[in-house]
C-alpha cells in the first residue's frame, strides 16, 4: 500500500533538515529513531524518543506525512489516518541519516540509561 496521491502532502524534492533531530540538535537532546516530514524535509525524533518531534511537527504544521530515515527503511506513516505505507515516493537525498550515526543517538548525547525513558 502507497500513501495517497497528495500534492499538499508529499513534495519529493524538499531536502531534509539535517542528519538528527532538529530540535534536538538545537537543545542538545537525544533521540531514539528519526522521521523524516514528507512535505517539507523536517528531520524529526520518533515517538519513542523522550521528545517526540516528529510528532510536535505534525500538529504545529498539519504536515501529515513522514518517511522513516533510518538506513534501509522507507515506509511512510500518515498522522492523519494512522496508517502505515510499507512504500511511496522517493524523495530528494540523503534518504536516511549517515549510516555511522548510532540508534539511539547522536553518539555522546545518549544517557546511559536511555533504554528505561522508552515508552
């Protein structure tokens, strides 16, 4: 299943905001894995992570849709519906954060004990 076609909800040449949360990079957080936002390349945390960014981003924006950018994965999920897309559009590169940037991470930000703050 593919998310619908949406001009307002995918533009597949908006770059990614980084390679980390941006957020969290700002205040010098950690993250658990990262979505990236669809519509305008927002890099946000999961809703694992303490933070929960990507979905922050989602209410502040409306911007329903994000891809994963954790290497190797490119589902979508949609905030709107709550549905998982197993594949979808490409979108421009880098299409995950570098490969040696740790999960969690960033690497030296990550408390010892990061396993016990997941939900």
């Amino acid at each position: 299943m593919t998310p619908p076609d949406s001009p307002d909800g995918i533009d597949p040449t908006a770059a990614p905001s980084g390679t980390g949360c941006l957020e969290c990079e700002e205040a010098g957080g950690w993250w658990f894995h990262l979505r990236r936002c669809a519509q305008c390349g927002h890099i946000g945390c999961c809703d694992s992570s303490p933070a929960k960014h990507a979905t922050a981003h989602y209410r502040a924006t409306g911007h329903p849709l994000v891809q994963s950018f954790e290497p190797g994965e490119n589902w979508y999920w949609d905030y709107a519906t709550d549905e998982l897309y197993e594949e979808g559009p490409a979108l421009a590169p880098p299409v995950s954060h570098p490969a040696d940037q740790p999960a969690p991470g960033p690497a030296g930000r990550v408390p010892a004990d990061w396993a016990k703050t997941l939900r």
